[in-house]
C-alpha cells in the first residue's frame, strides 16, 4: 500500500510550531508518510517539503492592501500544487478566514479536509460553524466546552486538548533569572505584557506606565519588567516607552526593565502580571501568575466587536473557568486607566488574598481542564485512523478521546 500523503496550511508562526509537533507524531506512527505544506521554520526543521513559506502572510495580513492578493495567488498555488501532490487529506492549524476560504475550494475538489485549533467560533462570528460544517470532515478541537458546540451541529469533532500544554517551556529558576537580569530575587516582580502589534503598544503601553507610580505608593520596592514582543521594531518600541514615561513628572518616572522574547520565563516568575488579551493569558494561568487582563481597540471596531462577542468576557482564563463572575479582571476600552489599572493589581500581590485563591483555583482546574495527554500525538493518531490507517506500536486510540469518521 502507497503511503499516506498529507498536505498541512499553517499561517503563523505557533501554527507552524504546532503543525511541526504533529508531524513528528505522525512520523512516529508511520515513518513513511509523505508531508508537504505551507510552513516555517519548525515545519523546515522536520524536513517537510514546503510549496511556500508562511512568514509573509503573518507580515502582510489579510487585512492589509497587499494581503488579500498575496493570499489570493498563494490560494491558486497550492490548488495547482495539489493537482500533483494528490494528499489522501489536507490538515488546517489555526488561520481562520484564509483556511475557512481553502477548506470551500479543496472541499469542491474532493478532498478531505481536517482542522485543528479551528476558529473560536463560540466567542464571535458563530456564521463560521456553518462554513466548517460545509466543508470540513473532521474538527480536532483544543478546548473541552467547543466539542458538544460542533456535535450539535452534526460536525465530526475530537476533542484533542491544548497544544500549549505539552509546549510551554517549564518555568525557569528564578534567582538564576534575576541574577541574571539584575533584579532582587526576594522583591515583588510585576510583569508588563503590553503585546505584541503596534496597536496594542499604541492603545495599552502609556495607561500601563502612568499606573506604575501609584502601584509603588503603596509598594515602594516592587520591580517593573517590561515584555517586548521581538515582532516589534526596536526603534519603534524605545519611541513609545520614551514617550510614555515622559507623560509622567521626573520625579515619578519608575525604573522599568525590558527583556526581548523572554515572555515565558518572565511570565514564569513574575508575582504578577498585567497582559493584553490574548494566549498570553492563558500561558499566564499554566504558569499559575496572577494577572489582570486589559485590551483596547480603535472605538468602531470595538463597537463591531461587541455586537459581535457571544460570551460576557473576553479572557480565555475566564471563558474557561466562570464566564459569569471571571477569575481574572477585565478591563476594556474606556475602563483602562493609570488608577483602575493600579486597583485591579494592588490586591494580586498578597497571596492569601481572595483574588489570588480564587485565580490559582481556576488556573489549576484549567490546566486539568486542557491536558489530554499531549495535542499533537492525539491529532496524529486522530488523522491516521481517519485515514484508515492502523497506527504503528499504537492499535488503540488514547484513553477518552473519541473519534467519529465522517
């Protein structure tokens, strides 16, 4: 029997690390499946063969004047490539508008189509679930509450857990970090995480700085470290910071130290964490920080947005927790300021308090919540037995994930 062909479309760059963990698992089970794909660097490192490089979709955007006809010709490319490669399926990571578009066009060509981390069709946008039923064969989900969402659509789904579960480096050694930063590894570390686009840097960075000076009136001796996202200019990033300390008088403006692509192991020591929306919260939880959540967006789209929002908050540490009363507080829009801000995180830094019990709590039952024994082994072996394929040295399929053939 020919080996199976698998074809995989990544759009950035956790899509191709995630793909990359599950073509090693692939491997793995069997050793002479044929992969190409639309990847990076990770995917390259597995020795897969890619039609293009994903780098530049992240860069332009979909949104962008150049975006929609660079993902417009790279659409057509891989169509033109699939007519020879022939894969027995096609494997979609994350990307949601472009692989939504390509699940339609591979779906009127007779091809399988699979999907994992499919679009939070729960949080907005719940037309999108249509489009998947359409045209996706199977769903591999990575949060437990979205499989009874697709089964009652009639859409074949596997829960598979969080891939972020298995990837998340461990925490580091936290007086080796501060020795090595030059921080005192016995003061309260606050960790600013302002993210990772300009626009967030633009809307967030000057509220989270004019709330330092009065975090330290009332804690004279905690250290402030800044997060910088590699994505952004160095240049660029100094201008905003600059600008946002210079807003506060002299004699206010606190030391602020800033690290560059050392998110994890910052989140891993940090007392607590301010953060702009996104992963990052939930790599926060796993980490077991606490954290206060902040976003801010241009007023129409947040308008659109909220007409939009399904769910009464925004935070995954929330939604997957107690959507009702939130573990973690929110603060959104107009509600972001220097003194709100400074409220929010005061109580965080005395670990008995109520906030910081009831944080840890629903951290730790998310982390239970997440963890199905590793995200790219159950996806690998999900698509083998879709594929009718008897995994090598594994027969069975794990413990509790369930899989339902098209």
């Amino acid at each position: 029997m020919a080996p199976n062909r698998l074809f995989i479309i990544t759009g950035d760059y956790s899509g191709d690390m995630h793909a990359a963990n599950v073509v090693r698992s692939l491997r793995a089970l069997q050793p002479d499946i044929r992969v190409a794909a639309v990847g990076g660097q990770h995917l390259q490192a597995e020795g897969v063969e890619l039609l293009s490089d994903q780098s530049k979709m992240g860069r332009v955007g979909l949104g962008s004047l150049s975006g929609a006809p660079y993902h417009y010709f790279l659409g057509k490319r891989i169509l033109k490539f699939l007519e020879t490669f022939r894969p027995d399926a096609v494997l979609l990571i994350d990307y949601g508008v472009f692989n939504l578009h390509m699940a339609a066009q591979l779906k009127k060509r007779g091809i399988r189509v699979f999907y994992f981390i499919p679009p939070q069709v729960w949080a907005t946008r719940k037309g999108r679930i249509r489009k998947i039923q359409q045209n996706v064969d199977h769903v591999f989900c990575i949060f437990p509450f979205e499989e009874s969402l697709y089964q009652s659509h009639g859409i074949p789904v596997t829960y598979v857990g969080h891939p972020l579960v298995g990837e998340l480096p461990p925490a580091v050694d936290r007086e080796a970090f501060c020795r090595e930063h030059k921080l005192d590894p016995h003061l309260p570390i606050l960790g600013l995480f302002p993210g990772s686009r300009k626009l967030e840097i633009e809307f967030l960075l000057k509220d989270i700085i004019g709330s330092l000076p009065l975090i330290l009136q009332q804690h004279a001796h905690i250290q402030f470290v800044l997060a910088k996202a590699g994505s952004l200019d160095a240049a660029y990033f100094n201008r905003q910071l600059q600008a946002a300390l210079e807003r506060l008088p002299r004699y206010q403006r606190p030391v602020v130290r800033v690290l560059e692509n050392l998110n994890h192991a910052l989140l891993s020591v940090a007392d607590v964490a301010i953060l702009a929306s996104g992963t990052v919260t939930l790599e926060a939880a796993l980490y077991q920080t606490p954290m206060i959540l902040i976003y801010r967006l241009q007023p129409l789209v947040y308008w659109i947005a909220m007409k939009m929002l399904y769910l009464p908050c925004i935070g995954l540490p929330n939604i997957l927790t107690d959507r009702k009363y939130p573990i973690v507080p929110e603060l959104l829009q107009d509600s972001i300021t220097p003194r709100r801000i400074c409220e929010a995180v005061l109580p965080l830094f005395d670990p008995t308090s109520p906030q910081v019990v009831r944080q840890r709590a629903g951290f730790k039952q998310i982390r239970e919540a997440l963890n199905q024994g590793g995200a790219p082994a159950n996806v690998a072996q999900g698509v083998l037995a879709l594929l009718g394929q008897s995994p090598a040295h594994s027969p069975e399929y794990p413990a509790g994930v369930m899989v339902e053939p098209h």
